[in-house]
C-alpha cells in the first residue's frame, strides 16, 4: 500500500501535507522537517496496523499568471 499526501506551500513559507486516503494531517517549517512530521504521523496512524509500503508526497503549486 502506497499513501498519498497532498502537500501545499503556506504562504509563511512552511508545508502543510494531507493524506488522500485517511484522516492524517501533519506540518512543517520546510521540506526536512515535513518529511519527519508526515513519518511520524503515519507512525502515530498505524501504530496498530501494518504500516504503508511508502509515502508519496505530491507538492501542489497554485500560480496565477497573468494574460497580458
């Protein structure tokens, strides 16, 4: 089993990541410490139950351009 996590840029600059799958929300000051964080998480999530095979995290940028 793979878990997906939605990851989006605060506009602090730290991340917040999602999980599509389950009802794991984790955050962090920058990239390193998310990935801690989103382990942990999981960690938490499935201390009594395996345990994904891995954890895919999906940074989602939105950007407005302007047309002119």
């Amino acid at each position: 089993m793979e878990l997906v996590f939605s990851v989006t840029q605060e506009t602090d600059g730290g991340y917040v990541a999602e999980c599509l799958s389950h009802d794991i929300f984790t955050q962090g000051d920058d990239w390193g410490q998310l990935r801690g964080n989103v382990r942990e998480a999981v960690d938490a999530f499935f201390f009594d139950q395996p345990k994904p095979d891995s954890i895919r995290l999906h940074l989602v940028r939105d950007e407005v351009l302007s047309a002119q």
